[in-house]
C-alpha cells in the first residue's frame, strides 16, 4: 500500500490528523485548502494553528490551494470537510477527476436533499458510484493525533475498494473494518452527532450515569429504526460506526457536539456558543434532517424532536427531559 497516494480535501482538524498520521505511516499525502491565505499560513507556520495547535507539519507533506495539482497527485482523494461545504468542494473537483477512489470522512445529511453525503458526492462526481467509500468510527481526531489506537470501518459498494483503504489506513495505532452497508455506517455517523448533543444537555443539567445510560440507549433504539427503514442493516448498529461512534461522540471532552448539549444544558443560548466554536457541530444542522427524516419515514424518534425543540424552539432542556420521562409506558423494544 505505500505506493499509493493520497490528496485531502479539507485542512481543518481531521484533515490535518490524517495528513500526520499517513505521513507517521510513511505515506506523506497532499493537503488541499480552499482559502488562500490560509495555505501560506499553513506553509509559513508548518502547523495548524487554527484547528490543531501544537502539532507540526512535516515538510514531506505538501499544502495546495489547487485542485488540479493534488487530483494529478493523488489515486485516493479523501473529502474532509464540514458537510455544508462538500457539494460545491466536490463540484470543483469533479473536472480533474480520473479514476481514484474517493473516501468520505464528511459525517452529516444535505438538509435540502436529504442526501447521505456519498450520495452528494455521487451526483456531483459523475460515474464515481462504485469508487465512494464511507469512513465512520469512534475517531476523536486529538486521540488520533497522540497516537491512541483507534477503530473505524470502511463502507463502499465495492468491498474491494474498501479493502483497499483498510489497508491505506490500517496501521500499529489504526486498525480498519470493511462493510457493504454503505447507508447503514453514514447514517450512523451523521445521526448519532443528534444524540451526543442531548447526551451534553444530560451533563449540562447534573443528571448523572442512569439518566445518561438510558438516553444513549434509547437513541440507538430510536436511530436505528429510521436507519433499518432507510436500508441500513440492523448489525451496523452494535458496531464501531453505530454504539462505537455514539459511546465515543457522547463521553468525549473533545466533542463538539456533546459540548454544545452541556451549554446549552447549563443555561447558555445556542447563538452564542455557536460563534465561540472554531470547529463545525455537524449535529445541530443534522437535528433538522433527522425531524425530516421522522416524518418522511414515519419513524417515531421522540429524542432527536426534543433535541430539536431545545436547539431552535428556545424550550427548556428540563421540560425536554419531563415530557421524554412521561411518554405514554410501552414495551422495549428496538
């Protein structure tokens, strides 16, 4: 796998996490940002001051602002970008495109099309539907960057493209999975962004470990039935890019999307923890293409609504809480 090269989309803080650790492996990989003034930082400083302070770049890895250079570049092309910006990257993209193999590390649904985003990255990169791979997992990007081990499952429509990334990535401190349930591990990767933000309203408020434990619970119950109706498999759910990805997204003092729950659950308003937030919280535009989704699929998702109420309804978490404790009592079931 050494001879092959790899071109990332995307300089922020996974980007960048990826870029050192294939360059540890010893496949040094191209590094594309889209602002200009940013990539002479970038090569100035030879760190990402920004998004992940205290780590140098090497000099093997090299910083374009040009999509054509790292397409020619690169047979692997990995899109690491917040979700909102994916369809224009990838428009841009696609006149340089030949035959690589594009992986996804973008972990969110279009909120005007519903689309996963592989299926973003299909329609603007004509003919590439069976070269996507989805990559979802349990992955803090400041654990990575230590050098934790770390799980993640690669999911195309081609097990042999995704063999081919599990073994780019596969390392001592990485090991990678393969799936064909290419819907099943976005889904989980994007969806459970809704749960970890109610997860840190859980912590905002005090309520401790029960409370806690039953709530991520009671989200898988909840995303794993719109995934299932949506074409998911049912087992994609108890592993890394379903239970793993929620367990990691919900505890982590890392996660932006727990974070944004707990200050929201101490009192704080959602406009103003937004604008200190360098890094993007994919769940709070994620909350509204899960309401969609619910009523699209007509799945009951009670906790993903309630998430929804506090982000944008001004509710208080505290009646959030009450109404979802006084729910009419049913039978468990997933």
């Amino acid at each position: 796998m050494s001879n092959i090269r790899v071109g990332i989309v995307g300089a922020g803080n996974w980007g960048t996490t990826l870029a050192l650790y294939l360059e540890k492996e010893g496949r040094p990989p191209m590094l594309y940002e889209y602002f200009r003034e940013r990539v002479k930082r970038l090569r100035s400083d030879r760190e990402n001051k920004e998004f992940l302070p205290g780590y140098p770049i090497p000099e093997d890895v090299v910083i374009t602002n040009e999509p054509e250079e790292l397409v020619g570049s690169s047979d692997v092309i990995f899109f690491v970008q917040p979700s909102h910006t994916l369809r224009n990257l990838a428009s841009i993209f696609s006149k340089y495109l030949k035959d690589q193999i594009i992986v996804s590390f973008t972990k969110g649904i279009d909120p005007e099309t519903l689309e996963r985003m592989s299926e973003v990255l299909e329609g603007e990169l004509h003919g590439q539907k069976d070269k996507i791979v989805a990559i979802s997992g349990p992955s803090i990007g400041r654990e990575v960057v230590r050098g934790v081990p770390t799980s993640l499952v690669a999911a195309s429509r081609d097990i042999k493209n995704a063999e081919i990334i599990q073994g780019l990535l596969s390392g001592e401190k990485m090991r990678v999975y393969t799936s064909m349930d290419i819907v099943g591990v976005e889904l989980g990767g994007a969806l459970k962004n809704v749960y970890a933000i109610a997860s840190g309203i859980c912590d905002g408020l005090g309520l401790g470990m029960n409370a806690k434990a039953a709530l991520i619970t009671r989200s898988m119950a909840e995303l794993s039935r719109l995934a299932v109706k949506m074409g998911g498999e049912k087992q994609t759910f108890a592993g890394l890019s379903g239970f793993g990805d929620l367990i990691v997204t919900s505890f982590s003092v890392h996660s932006r999307n727990r974070s944004v729950g707990e200050r929201l659950g101490s009192g704080e308003v959602l406009d103003d923890i937004l604008k200190d937030m360098v890094e993007v919280a994919e769940g709070v535009r994620t909350t509204k293409s899960a309401c969609r989704l619910s009523d699209e699929y007509n799945i009951e998702m009670p906790i993903a609504r309630e998430v929804s109420s506090v982000l944008f309804g001004d509710k208080d978490p505290r009646a959030s809480i009450k109404d979802l404790m006084q729910r009419d009592l049913k039978r468990e079931k997933r």
